[in-house]
C-alpha cells in the first residue's frame, strides 16, 4: 500500500511569513484502498477528523486528484501534479520542454506509452515498454527477475516466461535501444535497474484538475 508521504521539515518563517497551514499529499489509489478495505473518502473525513480532534478551530479542506487509468509514474507525483503543487509543475514543465527540444538521445514518454530514439519511435512490443517502464518507475532499485515476472504477468496469463527467458526480453529490449542500451543495467546475480542517465528525458503522465470531496 503507498501511504502518505513524508513530512518535509517547514522552513522558519522570516519578516512578516509565517505559517498558516500545510499540504500533505497522499498517494493511493482507489483500487489499493478498496483491497484494504477503505475508501478514499472514509481516508480523507478520517484524517480530517483527527485535526478537529488534535485543533478544534482548525479548518480543513481536502480534494481528490483525478488521472487517466493508464497513467505511469508515482501516485504522489501524480497528486502533487494534480494539486498544482509549485515544485511538481515546474518539473513537469521543464519535461514538455525537453520533449520539444531536437536532438540526440531516448524519451521515455510514460503518458504516450512510446519510446522515441533520436526522435524516432521505437519499435518495442507493449511488455519491453512495461518492462523498462517498471525499472524507470523503481529508479535507482535493483529489480528481480521474479519481480519482473510478478509485477508484469498475472497469475493466469498462458506466457508467463521464467527468469531464463526474463533474461531474453532484456535482450531484446537493449537491442531496440541501440546505443543506449546500457539504460538498462544487469546487476549481476539479482537482476535488472535503471539509474538516471544523461541522454534520457523521462515524460511522466499529466492529469487533469483535481475533483473536491
């Protein structure tokens, strides 16, 4: 289950500033809370209720963030994203900028489901996506192959490979990449990881303005 996010030390106020309140962004959805058996609204008036208990006088105000089924990346980011929060806009849009830069190099573009190299699409099947989308999400972790195989099969597909042949959709996946397969880095005896790379420019998923509960 993805909980909320943890709290970032404020800033001492200075000159006339001072704090007035603050934003937690919470990145679950909807399908997570129904398997723990919860609601996102039964999360919200919970939450909401403990700062009425904790400050009476406190007024609250709580707002769901709304997104394509099919969007990639983090759940908080997608909320901070949603929720305008300053350091989420500025980095989503820093990201359409790069996609509109020619020039050498691969985008990941999570939103579009695509992988374009030097401008050109690739042309991986959907599970090379999924599987280099898996690694991009969990950057910086190294990923086994019985997770790959978790995360991207379900338990009654009729292909679920066995890590031998995880090893083989790997090489494929390189081989479509070309130059830049080495975004896609073996860690030898455990499995596979991606790590930010210079000539990458990942495109997360935009999500439209958020619903108020």
């Amino acid at each position: 289950m993805r909980h909320m996010a943890p709290a970032t030390n404020a800033t001492p106020p200075t000159g006339k500033n001072q704090a007035r309140g603050f934003a937690l962004y919470v990145g679950i959805d909807e399908a997570t809370a129904a398997a723990n058996g919860i609601d996102l609204a039964k999360i919200v008036e919970a939450l909401k209720n403990l700062t009425t208990q904790l400050v009476p006088d406190a007024q609250t105000y709580a707002a769901v963030a709304l997104a394509p089924e099919q969007a990639g990346g983090r759940d908080v980011d997608v909320v901070r994203l949603a929720l305008q929060e300053p350091s989420a806009v500025a980095r989503h849009r820093g990201d359409e900028s790069a996609s509109d830069k020619e020039g050498s190099g691969v985008t990941i573009d999570i939103s579009r489901k695509r992988i374009l190299i030097d401008d050109e699409t690739a042309p991986l099947t959907f599970k090379e996506f999924e599987l280099l989308q898996f690694l991009v999400i969990h950057k910086g972790l190294t990923v086994s192959r019985s997770e790959l195989i978790a995360a991207l099969w379900r338990a009654d597909d009729v292909d679920i490979p066995n890590e031998r042949t995880i090893d083989v959709h790997v090489r494929r996946l390189r081989a479509k990449l070309g130059r830049f397969e080495d975004i896609v880095r073996t860690v030898r005896g455990i499995g596979y990881r991606y790590d930010t790379h210079a000539d990458v420019t990942v495109l997360h998923a935009s999500a439209p303005s958020p619903d108020m509960f």
